[in-house]
C-alpha cells in the first residue's frame, strides 16, 4: 500500500507542501520495513505525525528546556562528550536522540550520523530513520492487533501527546479504508 499526497494532508492538514515533499521518502521508508497495510500505514503516520507537528518539524526545537539539558551527559544516550546533548538532539520525523542512537541508526541506514547528523533533518533519511526506529521496536506487530497505546509508549516512554496522536490514528484508519 502507498500513500499519496493528498491522503497525507488529509491526515496530516497542517503540513501543507510537506506532504508532497515527504510522501515519496515516506513510501519508500515505509516498503523497506514492511509498513504496509491499512493498519501498519495509519499507525505509522498518525505517530510520525505527532512527533513530527505534522511534517513540519525534522529537528527538535531548543531551547535549552530543563528536560534537554538533561541530554547532556546521559551515559544511556552516549551523550560522552560536550556539547552532545544538543548536536545529538532529537532528529528525524520520530525523533531520533543520543549518541548511541545516532551510531545504530547510521549503522542501519549506511550513514555517518556522528559526523553528520543534520542528514536526518533530509525527507529521505527523516522518514528511513523513523521507519527503522518502528523497526527495531517490533511495531507493526502492535499495528497489526490495533495496541496503538502501546506503540505510543514504546516511541515516547509513555503516552505524551495520546489525544492528538488517536485524533491522527481515527484519522488516518478513515482516510486509508
């Protein structure tokens, strides 16, 4: 199943002329790991969709917050050396953060992400970089048996963002039936 530009935007309606800029690299993501099928596709657009403000954001916005200075330093991320935290901030339309996921991400998709990790700020490596995260996660498993609570705690830790990522999911299951 691929999605077209205008279902995205359907699902998506702020994200405007993204969703033609991202609905090839969103196919594409989607064939590699087997993101297919009605169930698998609103899942993974409605979650890229909140985490994403609906394509419109590829870069985690800084402030510092308090939450990300507490990126700086985490041994869990790999954030080693100075001024990780914000070089390693959250990337990607599910929104890749740390050290150590910068390394396996890259590993996976053959990209030197410690150098460059601006890379997952491009359509096509924003969207393989969150169709491999939801990999790694076994979420199309949870697709498959509608556990999108679950998919929500397995990319967040917990349910931040659960009403409007449902909103999207409601949405989403709709516009591809």
């Amino acid at each position: 199943m691929r999605i077209s530009a205008q279902q995205l935007l359907r699902i998506l309606p702020n994200a405007g002329a993204n969703a033609g800029v991202f609905t090839p690299a969103l196919n594409t993501a989607m064939g590699r790991y087997q993101i297919l099928g009605v169930r698998r596709v609103a899942a993974f657009i409605a979650q890229v969709g909140h985490e994403s403000g609906q394509l419109r954001y590829v870069r985690e916005l800084w402030g510092p917050t308090p939450v990300q200075s507490r990126y700086e330093g985490r041994a869990d991320l790999g954030n080693t050396e100075p001024g990780d935290g914000s070089r390693f901030r959250g990337r990607g339309l599910i929104q890749i953060t740390g050290r150590v996921n910068y390394a396996e991400c890259g590993e996976a998709l053959d990209l030197d992400l410690i150098s460059n990790p601006q890379m997952l700020e491009q359509p096509e490596w924003a969207a393989k970089s969150a169709a491999w995260f939801w990999s790694i996660r076994d979420l199309n498993a949870l697709a498959d048996v509608g556990a999108f609570d679950k998919i929500t705690r397995r990319i967040n830790g917990g349910q931040n963002g659960a009403a409007d990522r449902r909103v999207l999911y409601e949405r989403a299951l709709g516009v591809l039936a």
